[in-house]
C-alpha cells in the first residue's frame, strides 16, 4: 500500500509533539549551576579528618556547600549539601552523627556518604556530586 504525500511528514510531527510533551512533564529538578573549582591540603589542621578513610568535612562552595569524604586512601567524594527532595526550597543537607549517612532536616530523606545515593525519605536523585583528582596532599575538587 502506497503511503500518501505529506504521511512521514505528519508522523514526525506527531511524534515529535508526543516527546515534547513527554519532556515537559518530566520531574527531574537539577540544584543551580555554580562553578566550583578549588585544592585544599588534606595537611592542614582545618582538613586533618580528611587524613583517614572514612573522614569528613564540610566547606563552603558549590550551591549550599560541600562534604568531602574520603572513602580510600586514594579516592574522595565530594557532594553538594543542596538537598534533592525540593530544590527551590533550598534545604541543606547535614552529616549524621555516625559519618555514613547524609540527613535532609527539611524532608527527613537521607543518602549515603560514600556516592550521595538516595536511602530513604521522599528523595528520588542523588545528590549532586562534583569531580575530583588527588594528588598527595593535594585534594582538587571541580566541576565535571
């Protein structure tokens, strides 16, 4: 059977529709864009927890701040404190007693240190997670 003149054409623009539609509805928030690029030396007193494994700080950047943690001698992960749960209502997230879990006061969702994945509460993404390169004591955390 021949397809009539003008066919494809209505079929692109039907779908095309169907997946802005599709996009438009889509509940994915990202926190606001901030350009992070600084080095600190894990030596220095304000950084000595960073000296072992499962060490933590917090410092200022990023959107509501920054965890960086070391999980191995030699990897670090650095997590923005922008909770995931509502982002225009700007929570900022805190480290539990115990320095695994990372605990939303407004929502009561919580994620894991060592990567930002969700672990409960009504967070459904992880928390945004910046790049970083180390090289002995020089931790840089950037942008990826």
């Amino acid at each position: 059977m021949k397809r009539p003149n003008g066919f494809y054409g209505v079929m692109f623009v039907l779908l095309t529709a169907f997946l802005t539609q599709s996009r438009c509805n889509d509940p994915e928030q990202f926190i606001p864009y901030v350009p992070v690029d600084f080095s600190v030396n894990v030596n220095l007193p304000a950084y000595i927890n960073l000296t072992v494994p499962s060490g933590h700080v917090t410092v200022t950047g990023g959107s509501k701040g920054i965890i960086l943690y070391r999980y191995t001698l030699d990897q670090f992960v650095a997590l923005d404190r922008h909770a995931t749960t509502d982002i225009p209502e700007g929570c900022q997230v805190e480290v539990s007693e115990d320095g695994l879990i990372i605990t939303d006061p407004c929502s009561n969702s919580e994620w894991l240190i060592i990567d930002g994945s969700v672990i409960s509460g009504d967070a459904v993404y992880p928390l945004h997670r910046y790049a970083t390169q180390w090289n002995d004591p020089i931790l840089t955390v950037f942008n990826p």
